[in-house]
C-alpha cells in the first residue's frame, strides 16, 4: 500500500500564505486523499511530501498517524 504525508496548518496558517505554518504532517493512504490515517481531514490544497520523511525527525509527524503507519509497514 503506497501512503503520502500531508501537512496541516497551524491555527491562522493556510496553503495560501506565503511561508504556511506547518502543525502536523499527516499520513494518508493511497485513494484516501485528504483523509490522514487518525481520521483528520485534511485541506485540499495542503502541502504533500513523500513518506520517507516518517521516522527521521525533520518533520513533525501525528503521533497516530505514525503508529498506524508503522503497523502497515514492511
């Protein structure tokens, strides 16, 4: 199953500004889209990175997105 990080914005922070505010990044499944694996929902514009970026610790990441993750992960 193929799974994408996508950010959520801090309160006042949107896609739209300038330099947005990241919160959180969120994982979500492939065909999911805008539905992060905790059940956040997730604004369509929101920014996207890859996966690969779980577990490093350059990007905040939802604790329970990041355990779910973890569980469907070889």
């Amino acid at each position: 199953m193929e799974h994408e990080l996508r950010a959520e914005y801090a309160d006042g922070s949107s896609p739209d500004d300038i330099d947005p505010a990241v919160k959180t990044w969120h994982v979500v499944r492939e065909g999911d889209g805008l539905t992060g694996m905790c059940g956040h929902e997730l604004d369509p514009g929101a920014a996207v990175r890859s996966v690969d970026l779980w577990g490093t610790g350059k990007v905040p990441i939802c604790h329970s997105c990041g355990a779910l993750y973890l569980r469907e992960s070889p």
